[in-house]
C-alpha cells in the first residue's frame, strides 16, 4: 500500500482567465452593495423602504448567482476543451 498516493494529488486550481472574470465581476456588486448601504443609512426604515432594500439585495444576489454560474460554466467548457484537443 501506497500511503503518499493520496498527499501528491493536485488541488483544483481556476485558470487566470476565470479568476479576471470574477475579479472584474465582483467590483459592480461591491458598487451595488454600497449603494443598498448608502441608501440604507440616508432616512428613516419604514415597512415599504425595507421591502425596497430587499429587492434591491436580490438583484445583486441574483447578480453574484449569475456570476458564479457563468465563471463556472466558462471554467468547464475551458477544461473540456483543452482535454478534447490532446
């Protein structure tokens, strides 16, 4: 029995081209999230502000969904490329 097998697997690691995407991706959500906190702190909560807030938060978690999914779908199409042409 080989113990070592298991300590020499290689970790799955993003290419350089799905790490741009996310980083350039999450600087409009950062944005997003800083202006639901901007607009948060300008007046007083009441029922329907609240509800605004939480629409407003949806979009941008939908936003970061839509994201994610994307780089991923990118990341998988890239790797199976790259495995078809060998």
């Amino acid at each position: 029995m080989n113990m070592r097998k298991n300590k020499c697997k290689k970790f799955p690691v993003l290419r350089g081209g799905t790490c741009l995407l996310l980083q350039c991706g999450m600087l409009p959500l950062f944005a997003a999230l800083a202006a639901v906190y901007i607009e948060a702190t300008r007046a007083p909560l009441h029922v329907a502000r609240a509800a605004q807030y939480g629409e407003m938060l949806q979009t941008v978690l939908a936003s970061l969904a839509l994201l994610t999914f994307g780089a991923l779908v990118g990341e998988l199409a890239a790797r199976e490329g790259e495995g078809s042409e060998e």
